[in-house]
C-alpha cells in the first residue's frame, strides 16, 4: 500500500456496507479522490467528524488496488457554519457539486482548489453578496477547465473590444458591432461588463461591484447556459439555486 498525505474537502458522501462510508475528496495533490471510510458511520467513531460534508482537512489515506482507504486526518476548517443557513448550505452544496461534476477522477488542478477553498471562507462570512460570489466562482471555474470567457476580444475577428451587447456561447465571449450576431445571446453592456469585471477580479474584491437585480439575472442566465451544456450533467443545485432567488 502506499501512504498519501493531502490537504481535501468534502465534496460528497455515500453510504457504504454496514458501517462504512464512501468519500469523494477534492484535493490539493490528486484533484478528486474517491475513499472508503471504514467505520465512518459508528457514533463513536474517530474518523466520523472529517466525513463530513464541507469538512476541510488534513487527510491521510492508503492506496489500495481499486480505491483509496481514509485512515485518519485532522480538521482544518469544518465550514459547520455554513450548514446553519439555509442560502449558505445551498450555495456550498452548489459550489461541491460543480467540483464533483467537472473534474475528472485524479485530474489534479490546483488553481481550482485555491479558489474553492478561498470560495468557501468567503461564503462562510457575511462580508460579500453570495450571489456574486457564486458567479465569480463559476468563471473561474470555467477557466479552470478550458471555457475561459474572452471579453477583451471579438472571439470571431480578434479585435480588441472595450465592451459589446452580444456573448457568443460557442465561441465563449464577446463579439464586436462588425461582426454577426450568431450562436449566442445579446445581453446589456451592464452585465458584459461586470461579467469581465467577475473573470479578472479576485473573489475578495469583488464587494466593489454593486449590480441590480435585473443585471444579476442576466449573469447568471449566462453562467447557468454554459455550465449547463459543457459539463457530464446538469448541476442539480441549481434549482434549487432559482428558488432561492425567486
């Protein structure tokens, strides 16, 4: 067997036999990881707290033919406090959700999970509107995994643009006045341009950005389309994230 040593959250649990938990971790070193937790399920169990959904953690675990066995770790930040709110634990659910969908078994990306573990610090305060934070998340996300938006340039001609009222969602980004209208949305150059605010700013920065609810619907109208027809599966969260809204 051999002996991995990682820093991971919680991404998402599963029953497993009797007393035994699966675990999916998403990681500094392996990007997403699947362990058993033997004996995760026992009341008593030391290892029951770091199994926890949203648990961030120090973790040990032993690679075995097929999959990987949590032997023990230690708390780093358990983000128990996002569970006692409601908008918190869906967004959290949310952003856990993303990971589990867009990365690949042991495909390590480290950017990634700097900005998810940055993510979910900044949505355990009140410091920032959620909303945003989630947007901002998503874009980088997307650039993350090979859907970075390009609003600095007609994506058709490669002219520079300052701002457009157009987004073509098969070429992922803005398009210039000369150029068709084609395979993407018109939008306001309120969003277009909050939307590449979003995508170059970092998360912590992002309580500059003051928009109406009308131009937050239309960023996520956006980020909802393109996360929704790239990936393996449709966020599940994500209804839940209309209700919330509504």
């Amino acid at each position: 067997m051999t002996l991995v040593d990682l820093k991971a959250v919680v991404i998402k649990t599963q029953d497993f036999r009797e007393n035994d938990k699966l675990v999916w971790l998403f990681s500094d070193k392996l990007g997403k990881v699947t362990a058993i937790a033997k004996g995760a399920k026992k009341s008593k169990s030391k290892i029951l707290s770091i199994t926890l959904p949203m648990c961030y953690g120090q973790y040990t675990l032993f690679q075995g033919k097929n999959l990987y066995t949590l032997s023990e770790g230690k708390i780093i930040n358990s983000f128990q406090g996002l569970l006692g709110n409601l908008e918190k634990l869906t967004y959290s659910s949310y952003l856990c959700e993303l990971i589990d969908i867009c990365m690949q078994e042991k495909e390590s990306n480290r950017y990634l999970f700097k900005e998810f573990i940055t993510c979910l610090y900044l949505l355990n305060t009140d410091a920032l509107d959620y909303e945003l934070l989630i947007r901002s998340f998503e874009l980088k996300l997307l650039k993350a995994t090979g859907y970075n938006l390009n609003f600095d340039k007609c994506v058709l001609c490669g002219k520079p643009i300052k701002t457009s009222n157009y987004l073509s969602l098969s070429n992922f980004g803005g398009v210039c006045d000369a150029c068709p209208k084609e395979h993407g949305m018109f939008i306001s150059k309120a969003a277009y341009n909050s939307l590449r605010f979003l995508n170059k700013t970092p998360m912590d920065k992002i309580y500059r950005l003051n928009l109406t609810e009308d131009v937050k619907k239309e960023i996520f109208k956006i980020t909802y389309f393109i996360i929704s027809s790239n990936y393996v599966r449709r966020p599940k969260s994500l209804e839940m994230l209309n209700y919330i809204k509504e």
